[in-house]
C-alpha cells in the first residue's frame, strides 16, 4: 500500500489528453463543486492505492429475478499485467517501482471469490459493467453552525468493465499485487501459494473505461458557502 499522499483544494477541472489521465464524459464529469475536481491519472489512482477497502456497484438481479442495484465492499488493487516486466517472489524493488507507477493506464484487480453475485454475472456473461469507488476521510471540518460541518476527504469513482482472469501468470500476479497493497513486501514474507490454491481462486480485472476524483482540503466549513456562490457566479 502507498503512503498517503496530499492534494490542493484548487486543482480545478482540467480537459487532458488521454495520455495524461482519464477524458471528461457525461458519465464521469463532476457538476458540483467543479473546482475539486480530478481527471488525471496520478490523482484517480493514488486515492484507490490509499485505501483497503473499495465499493463496488452494479446491477443484479433479487430472489423474483428482477433487475436491483448491489454494491459489495472488496479488496482491490491497480496494476498492469505485463508479462516483460514480471513480480519476481523476493519483491525486487527496482521491479516494484515499475509497478507502482501509478501516472499511466491501469486495470484495477478484485478478489472475487467473496463476491459471489458479481463473479457469477460475469462468468454468465463474459464481461460485466460496473462502477467502483474508493474514499479517504482525511479530517473533520468544524463550523459554528450545524450546516457549515463538512469532511475533508479524497474520493475517487471508477466505471469499467469486469471480466474474469484465466491465465495463471497474470493471476499469480494480482494475487501479488494484492497482498502486497494489505503490507507492503508481505508476498516475499509468507508461504508460497501452491498451484491447487492458485486454480481456486478467483480475480476479477476491471478495464477502466472513465473515472473521476474529488478532493476537499480546507480548514472552515464555511468556505463551502463561498464556493457555491463562486459556481453560481453571485
């Protein structure tokens, strides 16, 4: 896992390059509080790697097979599988940079086999959308009225699509991805996984097709009111 990283209240909203971070859409736009908005890569994906636990939604079906909204908390981690730059077992670091290098493309990996629902809509239909999203309460934010409280915090959202991992070689190397994001080098610390295990599990990877992040880093509720009126142009 990463440290934490800081972030400006001012980044404001910025139309990139696809090289640079994620394009704007109708999907992933943010349309309140515009100014903490982020589109790049480097935001979007530090606040996911801050974090253990990440959220996510899509739509399943109930007991009378009705379409309904569900949303599963997981295990995830960003990474590239590339077999040219493997995860060697002792953890090399100059290997590990590569793969932390989180300013570029990523997947985002899911460990699947508590997500029973989401991994059997997948395997039924070969891929599966869904949305993710991470966030990192940083601090509480006090005012003198009841309305100016607020949080400071760092939110990212991701929409992709999910799909099953089959190859054993990219399995083994979200599962190490995955280890390591909960302790940093704890793959290279713990008994090896035995092939048997490894054909038990069961990763999901999602394609991220948009995201966006959302960050607030200011000390007095009521700025809030101010950047309302700010938006509005009063």
């Amino acid at each position: 896992m990463l440290p934490l990283q800081r972030f400006s209240s001012n980044m404001g909203a910025q139309k990139l390059p696809s090289e640079e971070g994620y394009a704007q859409t109708p999907l992933n736009t943010i349309k309140v509080y515009k100014h903490r908005a982020a589109y790049d890569y480097q935001t979007v994906h530090s606040i996911f790697a801050s974090t253990l636990v990440s959220h996510v939604s899509f739509i399943g079906t109930d007991e009378e097979g009705d379409p309904t909204p569900i949303n599963l908390p997981l295990t995830a981690v960003l990474g590239r599988y590339d077999p040219s730059h493997p995860l060697s077992e002792n953890d090399n670091p100059s290997e590990s940079s590569y793969h932390e290098d989180l300013n570029r493309p990523l997947d985002l990996y899911l460990h699947g086999n508590v997500a029973m629902m989401l991994r059997r809509a997948v395997v039924k239909n070969g891929t599966f959308k869904v949305c993710v999203a991470s966030t990192r309460v940083d601090g509480v934010v006090l005012n003198f009225t009841p309305n100016g409280h607020s949080l400071n915090y760092r939110s990212a959202v991701i929409h992709g699509t999910a799909s099953m991992v089959q190859e054993a070689e990219e399995k083994r190397f979200a599962m190490h991805m995955l280890t390591n994001h909960m302790i940093p080098h704890r793959w290279s610390n713990v008994n090896p996984v035995t092939p048997s295990a490894m054909k038990s599990v069961q990763i999901m990877k999602v394609h991220i097709n948009s995201a966006s992040a959302k960050v607030r880093a200011k000390n007095m509720g009521l700025a809030d009111s101010v950047d309302i009126a700010a938006e509005r142009g009063d």
